[in-house]
C-alpha cells in the first residue's frame, strides 16, 4: 500500500482537516491545493434501481417500529477499527444495521424517529457523504475519497435503500439534543453511545437488541436464497481443498486455509467465521483456527468452514476427511457413529418440534456407541441422565444461522432453546466425537482422533431440507468423492 502525499512537515499534516486553516496546508502549495479544487468531472449516478433486499428491509423496519411506538431507535453500522498506525481491520458492518437495510457501509446509522401525533416511525439513514473537494477533504482527509475509493452520494444512497439519508457528522449533536424515550444497538459506535449516555438505559437497550435477535429466527425467502448460496459456494471451497491435500501435506494446515478462503473472497464477501482447518490431533480442539499444524497422511482432516455471501449470509459446513482418501478402519467406525447420529438429529428437525429434540436425538446415538464401545459403563439411558458422553461430544448439536453464525444469540430462551422449530428457520445439525491426545480413559488408538459433520438445514413445512446436502456425508461416498476429484 502507499503512504499519503508526503508533506514537508510531516507533523503537521497528521492534525485532522477540520483543524487546518483557510486552505493553508502545511508543504502544498496555493497552486496545488487551487488545482485539487477543480477540474473533476460530474460523476453522480441517475436512475439507481433499488437494491434486492430493499422491500425485505422495509418489513423489517416496519415490524421493529410497531414493537417500540413513540421511542427514537439508533441502529450503528460501526466503524473501522484500528489494526496497527493508520490501518484498519476489514470492516464488517453490524448485523443489526445490515438486516435493517441491506447496507454495509462503516460509520452509517439508522434511526428510527417516532411520529409526532401518529403511528409509526420515520427512517432516516446518517452516513458520510461524497468527499468536499473545495475544502480538501478529499484528497488530504485520510477518511478522503482518494485515499478510500468513492463512496455513495446521499442521494444515490436513498435510491438503492429506499431510505432518506442525511450527513452522520451532524447526528451525535442532534441525539445530544433530541428529547423522548430512545434506544441503542450497543456495541458498535461509541462516540453515538457516547451522545446518548444520559438518556439511555442497560435494560432497555438489550430489550432491543433482543428483539433483533428473534426478528431473525424465521428466515425470508431472500434469506434462504442467500444461505443456499453461501452454501453453494462452501461446497466448491470445499472441493478445493480436497483438489490440494498434496500440498497442504507439503506445507501445513494453512494451504487448507488459504485456498478456502481464496473461494470465499472470490465468490462471497468473506468467511463467515475462522476457517478451522484441523488435521490430526487439531481437530479435537473445538476452535482450532491457529491452523499452523502439519497434514499428515492417515490422519483425518477435520474441515469447519463457510463462506459469507456479499449480503453477509453465511454457510456453516463440517466434513471430516481423510488424508489420504481412506478411512482407517477405526476412524471409519467413529466416522459412521458420527454419521448415524447427524442422520438421527437431522430426522428430528421438522415444524412443531422442540429446538432441543434433534440435539437429543444425536446424543442419544453418541451415547449408546460410547456405550457398546466399552468406553464408558451403560446402560446408556444413565450416561444421558449423568451427562457422561460429554467428555466426548462436548458441544451442542446445532445451532440457528443466518447473518451470524452463531445466528440470534441474543434471542430468549423461550424463543430459541427452549422453542419450537417453525418453517423459515435454519440451523446446523453438527454432532461430533472427540478424544484427547492425554485422555488416557480411553485406548491408546482413540487418542487423538475428533470428527464432526455438520449441515446446514432449512425447517420446511413438511419437514427439512438439507441445504448442504452436494457434499456426500456417508464414509464411503465421502471416499469416491475425494478419489474423483484427487482423479
Ligand atoms: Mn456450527
């Protein structure tokens, strides 16, 4: 990356352009910053269509208002956050902002204004505007358009959102002044909190993002589009991965990484979480996204990854491969244990069950292999009422997704865990054994060895449907796919 237009005081030219005086900036001359003013061509953009999820966003916003009548809602975007210096880390806008708009754009922020002396709410959408080119602000700003690319004017922002939109560096200062009840997504912009410190509370504020949490549960058909293509392109990432085993075998865990998210970057916006790439002994380390270990051939690969749509939907997808293309016959025998509980945890999921029925369903299976295995002292029913198969399933069996992985976290316990399973919903069904490399409870040839499978599953209204279902599950299909593709 370059550095900015090196001033002759260098000092100087850090202080923020709003503190600089009348056009005198230090080492640019007048004849530099006169030719910076001008001579640039009109490049407003006319006859903008909305953006696709437009209506969909303005259901939302609709729904959001009848729940909060007469408060004012702000709903931040976020902003960049420094990684070093004057670098940022990738933006990433927040979930909340984005479901209600469709947008994606750092430091922007929705608000939600009630009506005076009638229903409803006006949305206003705060963002930076196009660059000031009289001022400088354009070229000498960091935040400048020449150094970050050209941004949406207000008025193309309103065509594709659908939503008036108005200068952001004017909100904190108006909030400061507003009077009413008013709420906040926390969490993403501090110097709007910090305009809001005084009329706000802890308790109301979670009531909203509460509320933003279960307005996600059902998915709508723009969300199941958009899920189903994130999916689609985790199973060509995945396929990617099983095409450069051989290098990765040369290298480490992160040629598995780096080709995934070659797929990711390429296809969608991003991955929708750290890819875990955990060969070996990895993949009994749930979070394993270090990814810095070899790949050895006759070890397992455990694969935990999804690609993140350009609208910001993720997959989330397991396989547990072979490195060398063929289950041993004991990886085989946990694979296909593994296996037959996905396929009893996925049959569970249809409309009107409980959201806890199909993680029943799994464990149950997990329990009476454990079980049969002489792993652990049955009969089976007393390890699920003790909770001992835990030591080796570990974690939930699934779990709701959308624009988040871990999608409406924040939802109540009767909404989500405690609910019922209704069409719409998404959500991954992911059981998994694993056995330490120390658990020295278990025989020596167990050690070491973690498998999951994991798919990501719409609630229909007849049952489900398995939207990752292009990447064979059972071992020996596992196996004829890897040798197709390796060929
Ligand atoms: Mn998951």
């Amino acid at each position: 990356m370059t550095d900015e237009l090196t001033p002759e005081t260098p000092d100087e030219d850090e202080q923020p352009i709003k503190q600089r005086k009348n056009g005198l900036y230090p080492g640019v001359s007048d004849e530099l910053a006169a030719s910076m003013q001008s001579g640039w061509a009109d490049t407003e953009l006319r006859d903008l269509e909305p953006i696709e999820q437009a209506p969909n966003a303005a259901r939302r916003r609709a729904a959001l208002s009848a729940r909060f009548p007469g408060e004012r809602l702000v709903i931040p975007a976020g902003n960049l956050k420094t990684r070093s210096n004057d670098t940022e880390y990738d933006f990433r806008a927040s979930t909340e902002y984005v479901y209600l708009t469709g947008d994606q754009t750092e430091d922007s922020v929705l608000v939600l204004e009630p009506r005076t002396g009638e229903d409803g709410h006006d949305a206003t959408i705060h963002r930076l505007p196009r660059s000031n080119r009289e001022n400088g602000e354009f070229w000498l700003d960091g935040m400048g358009e020449l150094w970050v690319g050209r941004r949406h004017s207000l008025a193309e922002a309103e065509a594709l959102l659908g939503v008036p939109c108005k200068d952001v560096r004017e909100l904190a200062a108006a909030l400061t002044e507003a009077t009413g009840p008013v709420r906040v997504v926390r969490g993403h912009d501090a110097g709007i909190e910090a305009a809001l410190r005084d009329k706000v509370t802890a308790e109301r504020d979670e009531d909203l993002r509460v509320y933003l949490s279960e307005a996600r549960v059902v998915k709508d058909d723009f969300e199941v589009g958009e899920l189903q293509k994130a999916v689609d392109s985790t199973v060509r990432g995945f396929e990617d991965v099983v095409k450069v085993l051989d290098k990765a075998e040369a290298t480490s865990e992160r040629y598995i990484e780096g080709t995934f998210f070659l797929r990711a970057r390429v296809e969608g916006n991003d991955i929708g979480y750290g890819s875990i790439c955990a060969a070996g002994p990895h993949a009994t380390t749930l979070h394993w996204v270090r990814n810095n270990g070899p790949v050895r051939s006759g070890d397992l690969l455990l694969l935990d990854a999804g690609v993140e749509t350009h609208s910001l939907y993720t997959a989330d997808v397991t396989r547990t491969l072979p490195i060398n293309g063929r289950y041993t016959d004991l990886q085989r025998k946990i694979y296909d244990a593994v296996y037959e509980a996905q396929e009893a945890g996925i049959a569970a999921v249809k409309p009107g069950a409980n959201f806890r029925d199909f993680h029943d369903a799994s464990q149950r299976v997990l329990a009476e292999k454990l079980v049969a295995w002489g792993l652990v002292e049955g009969p089976a029913e007393k390890v699920l009422e003790l909770g001992l198969q835990r030591r080796w399933t570990l974690h939930g069996t699934g779990h709701m997704l959308g624009l988040d992985v871990h999608d409406c976290a924040a939802a109540r316990t009767e909404a989500y865990v405690n609910g019922t399973l209704e069409p719409g919903m998404v959500l991954t069904v992911e059981p998994g054994l694993y056995f330490q490399a120390d658990d020295v409870t278990v025989p020596e040839e167990y050690r070491g060895i973690g498998v999951r499978i994991e798919d990501d599953i719409l609630v229909t209204a007849d049952g489900n449907r398995n939207l990752s279902s292009a990447l064979p599950r059972r071992s020996e299909d596992v196996e004829a796919w890897m040798a197709e593709l390796r060929g």
